[in-house]
C-alpha cells in the first residue's frame, strides 16, 4: 500500500501545479464571469441609456399619459413632423416617433439614424397600450379589471409527459414547469462536465502510462512494486486530483455564497416573491442530483479503467492517442445520444443505450430529467454500470500485467491479440 500511495501522490502533486489542471479548473469560472460582465455591463448600458425622443401627435390626452410616463427617455412634444425631423438633423434630438390615433387605434411610428440602435420605448408601449384599454373599455362600459383579464388571458397549450405504470396507473408531468427546466439544466450540466472531465483526466492517465513506457523507466519502476499497484496507483492520483478539482467548486460556491449575504448580488427576497424557493428547489431536485451523479461517477470509472489497458499497448507516447481514439468515438456517440434523448425520450435507441455501460452515464441523466424511465429500469441499469466496472477494472488489472512490459510496432487489433495470447500463457504458467 506504502508504494500505491507513493505512486499516486507523485501524480497528484505533479498534474495539480499543471497548466493544465489550473486551465481546466478556471476555465468554466472565467466562462461563468464573462457571461455575468456582459450580462451586467448590457443591463448597465441598457438602463442608463437616455435618449431624447420627441413624439409627433395632435392627441392631448397621449401628450398627458407620456408626460406621466416614467421612462429612461428625455420626452418632448411637437404636432409638427417637420419640427422634429428638424430637431434630428440638426442632433438636438436622438429620434423621434409619430403617433396617430384613429378609431381606438394607435398608429406609433418611431423614426432614428441608422448609427443609434440603443433605443428602447418599451414603457412608452405599455403605457399607450394601457391607455388604449382602458378607452375602449369605457366605451363599452365594462371596467378595466376586466378588460385587462379578457386581454391577458390567452389560450396555450402546456405539454404533459404521460407515463403508464405497470398497474396501469398514469402518471403526469409538465415539461412546462419550473421543475422540468431545472431538471433539464442539472442533466446539461452532469453531461457536459463529464464529457469534459473524461477527455481531461484520459488524456492524463495516457501520457503518464505511455510516457513511462515509451523511456523504458517502466521496468525500473516494476523492479520493485508490482504492475498492479503501479496502475491503482496511477487511478488513484488521477482520482485525487479529480476529488480537489470538485472540492474547488464547491469551495468557491460557498464563498460566493457568504459574499453573496453581504453585497446581494442575488436578491432571495425577491425570488421568493417570485415563487422560487431555492432551498426547495434543491431539495426536490435531490435525487436527480444524486442519480445524475452515480451514474457519472461509473462512467469515469469505466473509461478510466479501459484507458490503462489500451495505453499498456502502447509502445511510445505517440501510440497512446491513436489506441484510445476507438474508446474517444464511443464515447462521443453516447454524448450525442444523451443530448436526444432530451427530446426523444423514448425512441427506442435511448431506451437500449441507457443500459449499455458505455453511455448510461450520458444518457440516463437526460431520462431522469424527462421522467421517461421507472426506478426499476434505473436500479437495474446502475447495477448493470456498477457490474461492467468491476469486469472492467478486473480485465485491465490483468492485461495490463501482460502488456506493461511488451512492445509491439502491430495494429491495435494485433497488439489486442498478443495481449490476450501472453495473458493466456501466464494464467498457463501459473497453474
């Protein structure tokens, strides 16, 4: 055990001072911070854009509505057009809109340079559009109340999976709610960072093994442990670092999270009187989390395994890309078939791929999030996952004793039936 752990705290130490260990766990923090600067600076830009308008109407009643308006807009009043296209050319004013009201009617037209595209009379319309209500509603006598409800209320139609149980229960859920959306967002994020993850950390345990053996220092290292704890050993490290690179996370969350308390970038308040509760939410989506993440956790398990036995056949650290590319392109296509399966749930592609090992992981987040498979189905296709690893990790122990100290200049499938011949010939030997 004392020379596993000196393996795996010698990877550790190494790929955590990595360029590229400290890239891949700044990079989703700088994406997430540039998109809340723009989000920020465009909202900033937006809410402190002033412009001065002039509205063109022979109407009294707008003129008084508008002035009452309160808007990001310098509003100001002419029944002449030609005043105001004056006022444009000569720069005094941003735009200017005309607004003619015929038979309940309110014809708006708004006229700019082509150069300013930073104009928003969005409370300009909802004001007219108040005022038109409202006299129309007192012309047919009815109060506004009303009219604001037969106006506001329109028909849509809401989508409602339906799932029949196997004693013909049925059981529905909304894909409109706020609770499919979240789902639908962990599902995202599980796959995506596991896809991310997985091409990271192969890359890692495929230069270390390929690197070692391609200089030959793998029989000096042999010379005194076995190859088995050289590979744990490896997995091991490559775990380690994977555990502090989620420990990262979950420490700056909760920074942001105290910081949070006292600058209020998120005001709770507010969305609770929205109707979102976040502590709710969280605990409902619970087990999706939970599932999500099980299932994400054995498909590293499994790929990581697989990328010590085809990097044992390598010879030199160029063969190593080129033997996992098979393993690569596996599991891109169960990326891509887990991004269908958020829409087609239940094609019957999905269903047959949520229990294949290779892609359960990219898959079955996307069926929970849709609420398209039982907890049967789930329970068995964790078994089935959590079984394959086992075999996985039992197979790649054992060809990789075999193929650790073997060089072959043979194709893949060659280099896979040497594998096998020499692993055959040692089980031989050792009865």
């Amino acid at each position: 055990m004392n020379k596993l752990w000196i393996i795996a705290k010698h990877i550790y130490k190494k790929q955590v001072k990595s360029a590229g260990f400290i890239m891949l766990v700044l990079a989703p923090l700088f994406f997430v911070a540039f998109m809340i600067a723009i989000s920020y600076f465009a909202s900033m830009s937006q809410g402190a854009s002033n412009n001065n308008i002039m509205m063109v109407t022979d109407s009294a009643e707008i003129v008084e509505i508008l002035r009452e308006t309160d808007t990001n807009n310098t509003l100001s009043f002419t029944k002449n057009i030609d005043s105001a296209e004056t006022a444009l050319q000569e720069g005094t004013i941003d735009g200017y809109a005309t607004l003619e009201e015929n038979d309940n009617q309110i014809q708006a037209d708004v006229y700019v340079p082509s150069t300013n595209d930073n104009i928003d009379l969005t409370a300009e319309e909802n004001m007219l559009n108040a005022y038109r209500q409202e006299k129309i509603a007192s012309q047919l006598g009815i109060t506004g109340n009303v009219m604001q409800e037969l106006v506001m209320n329109n028909v849509s139609f809401n989508r409602n999976n339906v799932e029949f149980t196997d004693s013909g229960e049925i059981n529905v859920e909304s894909t409109n709610s706020m609770d499919q959306i979240i789902k639908t967002g962990i599902a995202y994020g599980v796959v995506i960072f596991l896809f991310m993850l997985m091409i990271f950390y192969i890359q890692i345990i495929a230069e270390e093994l390929a690197k070692e053996k391609g200089t030959r220092v793998m029989e000096i290292i042999l010379s005194s442990m076995s190859a088995s704890h050289h590979f744990y050993g490896k997995l091991l490290g490559v775990s380690l670092m994977l555990l502090t690179h989620i420990a990262i996370y979950i420490v700056i969350g909760f920074i942001v999270f105290l910081l949070n308390k006292q600058f209020k970038w998120i005001d709770f308040a507010m969305l609770n009187e929205m109707g979102i509760n976040l502590g709710e939410i969280i605990q409902s989506q619970l087990p999706m989390i939970v599932w999500a993440s099980v299932f994400a956790i054995t498909g590293l398990l499994i790929y990581l395994s697989l990328t010590g036995f085809f990097t044992s056949l390598a010879t030199k650290t160029e063969d190593a890309q080129k033997l996992n590319t098979p393993m690569t392109l596996i599991m891109v296509v169960g990326f891509y078939i887990g991004i269908f399966a958020l829409t087609s749930p239940y094609n019957t592609v999905v269903k047959i791929a949520s229990f294949i090992p290779f892609w359960s992981p990219f898959v079955m987040p996307f069926r929970v999030a849709t609420d398209s498979v039982s907890q049967t189905h789930l329970i068995i296709s964790l078994i089935i996952a959590i079984a394959f690893v086992i075999l996985c990790f039992r197979l790649a122990t054992a060809f990789y004793k075999s193929n650790v100290l073997t060089y072959s200049d043979k194709g893949i499938l060659g280099r896979i039936r040497q594998s096998y011949t020499l692993l055959k010939s040692e089980r031989e030997a050792n009865k």
